[in-house]
C-alpha cells in the first residue's frame, strides 16, 4: 500500500504545481453487510496503471495539462472511527488551505463526512451533489451516528436544507424518503435531472460524492450493498458530463469492495469513473483559470 509521505508533500515539486489531490481512505469499519471497501483505493490504483489516459467519452486526457496528483493512502485501518474522522478531516484542510481540490478514493461511505466538513469550513455556501443506491439518511444505524448508513444525515446536520442533490436514490427506509422529500432535493432511480444541475446550483461551490452502488449490481457487483434495479455504465458517463461547468471543490467515489468481484469488472468500472470524473474537475479549473 501506497501510505501517505508528509514530507513529499511540503516539498514536492509536482505536489505544489498540482491542482487536484487524489489519495485514499481505506476504512471500511461500519460497513454493516459485506465489507471489503478497505481494500478498494489499492485495486484501483493497481488497476489504473492498465487504464488509457484518454478518454473518448469527453475527448479529453490525463496527460493534457490535467495537474492532478496521486499522494497514496491514509494509514487508517487500526483506528477508532474517531481518530479516523479526525484524521481524514485534519488531511484534507490541509490540501483545502494550499488551494487545491481533494478527490478521495474509498473506503466506506463514512469517509466523506470528514471531508466534507473541512470543505464546509473553506466554502460556507457549499452543495452536495451525492450518487447512490441508498438514502444514507438515518439519523442512526444500529445504536452509531456515524456510519455509512448515517453519512449524508451528518452532512445535512450542518449544512442544512435543500443543499444535498441526490441522484439514482432506490433503497432507504420510509422515514428516510420522508425526509429527503422536505430537506433534500433528491431524484429516484436515475440520473437524468442531472442535466438541471448548472441552471439549479450556478457558480456555487459543490462537492461530489459517488458511492459505487448507484451502478447496477449486473455491471458492478463489487459493492458491500448491492441494489437492483441500478444505473448503467453509459448512464453515469452522461450524468458525469452533466457536471462540466460547475464550481466543483472537491469529490469522492467510494464502496468499490473488489474482492467480491474477482472477475475485475468492478474495479475497471471504478477506474473509469474516476477517470472521466477527474477529467471534468480539470477542465472545470481550467475554465475558472481562463474565465
């Protein structure tokens, strides 16, 4: 495993010309079915180096200008679920401070909480715009707040109403749609409102977050909650694409548990989906650069 290096990052040449940093948070310690996620940042990092940088999707490549730098994973695993919150969100304001743009690879759901937090804190007026199979509203799983269950109802506690866009929603429990359909601004079994995303949110900063799930079970079995009745590949390639233009801060794509698919398929579909996600961040500061 790739750990994180301190002191690569303070005096890195390539960390301080780089735009967007990507690294891992291998925790999966409130996965409550299959876990597995832990080992997910290591898969996909393993697995990209087979991946083309090109991507004919949105005609772009990694290797054009893109500034985006791969500093390893946190060392998470023999960790309390507090020391883990606290690390990922003291790393991240990190990477906040020197300007640039976290992108984080998981890892279980919870995982993004800490980040968003530390994004909060940089972009008071922030938007969320969260991919999933699951609601991920209950205030409580299982006697815990903090869970993979309870993440974007942790987000909401500070950031409030109709700040949370979600898209591809087909699993929760009632009291969790109930909530959605007063606090959060959500679109069922699909992505295509999407589209709405530039005229609904404009210029203001927004956070990404993808839980793999939101694919199908067909294409993507490599997930601890599989969900029928999910997205294709080539629906969340054009949902991607909805998000060019937008002020997007910083992102997430989390719940690839790669051992439960050892066909790989799983892991390609993450790689890819990382990629064309990395793609549009890059060409969304490059627009902000040159605006």
């Amino acid at each position: 495993m790739q750990t994180i290096d301190s002191t690569f990052m303070s005096f890195n040449k390539s960390y301080h010309k780089s735009k967007i940093v990507y690294f891992g948070c291998p925790f999966d310690g409130t996965a409550s079915f299959k876990k597995g996620a832990v080992f997910g940042p290591e898969e996909i990092r393993q697995a990209s180096y087979g991946l083309e940088t090109y991507s004919p999707y949105l005609k772009m490549d990694l290797e054009d200008d893109t500034k985006i730098i791969d500093v390893g994973d946190l060392s998470l695993q023999v960790k309390s679920i507090d020391e883990v919150l606290t690390e990922i969100k003291i790393f991240t304001q990190k990477i906040l401070k020197d300007d640039k743009v976290p992108f984080m690879v998981g890892g279980e759901h919870l995982v993004t909480l800490p980040i968003v937090k530390a994004t909060f804190l940089k972009y008071p007026d922030l938007y969320i715009i969260h991919l999933d199979a699951h609601m991920d509203l209950r205030n409580d799983y299982e006697d815990a707040k903090f869970s993979h269950a309870t993440v974007m109802r942790r987000i909401y506690d500070f950031l409030g109403p109709k700040r949370i866009y979600q898209f591809g929603i087909r699993s929760g429990t009632k009291e969790e749609f109930d909530f959605a359909d007063k606090h959060c601004v959500t679109s069922l079994f699909n992505l295509d409102k999407m589209s709405d995303l530039n005229s609904s949110i404009g210029d203001k900063p927004v956070y990404v977050t993808i839980d793999l799930d939101v694919l199908d079970p067909s294409i993507f079995s490599g997930t601890g909650t599989q969900e029928p009745g999910g997205i294709t590949f080539n629906e969340i390639i054009e949902g991607l694409k909805c998000l060019s233009g937008l002020n997007i801060v910083g992102a997430d794509v989390v719940e690839l548990s790669p051992f439960l698919d050892t066909s790989g398929v799983s892991t390609a579909c993450a790689c890819k989906v990382i990629r064309e996600l990395a793609l549009i961040i890059s060409d969304n500061l490059r627009g902000k650069l040159n605006g």
